[in-house]
C-alpha cells in the first residue's frame, strides 16, 4: 500500500477552509493531518472536505484554540486521543489505516515568549508535555506508527535562519532540542524529513511579523513527519510546499508532505 501524507498548521480551519481545499485539489494527498484548527468538531467544514473525496475524519477540537483533525480518502478508524498534561486540550487524536499503520496527529504547546518555567507556565506546559510523550513512547514503544504534527521545536542548526541568534528564543532553545531529541529516542522515531533531505536549511514556517518573509527567509522548521523504527525506511519524496506561505490569507505554516510504500 503506498500513500502520501500531508501535515499542516492552518491558523483556523474556518477561516482557511478555501485553502485547505485548494491543497486537496491541487496536491491530493491521501491524508491530511491539521492542526491549530481553533474549532469544535461540530463546526469544523467536514462535508465541503468530505465533497472532494475526503470523507474519513478522525479530529478533535474546541472553540477559539488547538484543535486537531486527520482527513482521508483511505479508509481509516479513529483511535483515540491522550490527554496530554491533563489540561483536556484538543492537541492529539490518532487514527488507523486498513494496513494496521497508526497516525498520530500532534500539536505541541508553543512555549510562549520566555524559556523559563519559573515565570512561564506555558514555557513549563511545553517541556512537561515533552516528557509525557517522552516517558509514554519510551514505555510502550510504537510500531507502524507515523507522527506528525507542528511540534514547535526546530531541533537543528539548519532548521532555522539563525543558530546562533536564536538559541535563546522559544522553539530553538538548548533545554527544548534535547527534550525533543529525548521524545524521537524513547520512541526510536525516524525524522523522515530529514532522512530524506539530510543536509541544508529547510523551514515550515515564517513569522506574520516580516514585511517579505519570502525575502527575509527567516524561517525555522516547526513542522514534522516522524515514523516508527520499523518503518522508517518506508518513508520517502518528502518536500514542504512552501508556496503555500504566500497564499492569499495564508497560514504562518507550510505543508509538509512524505510518501509511504507500506
């Protein structure tokens, strides 16, 4: 069975729903992983999806925030969902293809603006959900699994513009990468995008806050596509639509998409 897999923040489902479907158009994956969806599931435009050929969903959502949704044209199952951290924030929700492959569809807490739990909650909101991942993953390791999801951490020099400047700001930091690596090592994750393009600056995302962020490239790759060890080498053509950022009204992420021959 191969199928391509596509990961993308959309900043409001609601109000991106036209580009959700020109990436479904356009570049027709088999699934589709959201996150950031800022909906309840009630509300989310399921059937305008489910009017292009994706009508297998398996999300979770709440009204103004998180808010997570896998979409299909494979027949799939919804597998629940971890409440991470016990805050019942719609930041996960897995599901199963008919081949038996797990997906897990993630949305890792930001951080905020400071990298230090003691006068940043959501900074210790991040790392705490990092360990929980870390120690569940470590605890029952996954098989035929596939995780993705905006993880909010650039772990490498060349996943963002700037190493040196932005080892103090919130996503690159020291404390962050190495939790980071912990989670993809407890796990035995393979980092598919990287396996498959395993050398130069690649990035998923570029602030609202540059006047020309296709000039100004001051990106960082936030956005990730993780398989399970023993089927990390099905994994391949992994690539980031990054003219998806300059969309009209678009999302501060691009879609990051791999291909799996399972």
């Amino acid at each position: 069975m191969a199928f391509t897999l596509a990961t993308w923040n959309i900043n409001s489902v609601r109000l991106r729903v036209g580009l959700v479907e020109k990436l479904l158009r356009e570049e027709a994956p088999d699934v589709l992983c959201l996150q950031e969806c800022k909906s309840p599931v009630e509300k989310m435009p399921l059937d305008q999806f489910a009017a292009l050929g994706y009508g297998f969903v398996a999300a979770r959502g709440q009204k103004g925030y998180n808010g997570v949704a896998i979409l299909s044209r494979l027949p799939l199952r919804d597998a629940g969902h971890i409440d991470w951290c016990g805050k019942g924030d719609a930041r996960h929700v897995a599901a199963e293809l008919e081949n038996g492959v797990v997906i897990h569809n993630c949305y890792i807490p930001a951080g905020g603006d400071v990298p230090d739990r003691t006068v940043n909650d959501k900074f210790g909101h991040k790392l705490d959900f990092l360990a929980e991942m870390r120690d569940r993953f470590g605890a029952d390791k996954p098989g035929k699994s596939i995780l993705v999801g905006d993880l909010n951490i650039a772990p490498r020099e060349d996943d963002v513009w700037d190493h040196k400047a932005l080892l103090k700001v919130v996503s690159h930091t020291p404390v962050e990468v190495e939790a980071f690596g912990d989670v993809m090592e407890a796990g035995g994750w393979v980092d598919v995008t990287r396996r498959d393009i395993p050398e130069g600056r690649l990035y998923s995302w570029w602030s609202y806050r540059a006047k020309d962020w296709d000039a100004a490239d001051k990106g960082r790759r936030l956005d990730h596509i993780w398989a399970s060890a023993d089927i990390g080498n099905a994994g391949h053509s992994s690539r980031i639509l990054r003219d998806a950022r300059g969309w009209e009204q678009p999302s501060d992420h691009a879609p990051v998409f791999a291909s799996f021959d399972l």
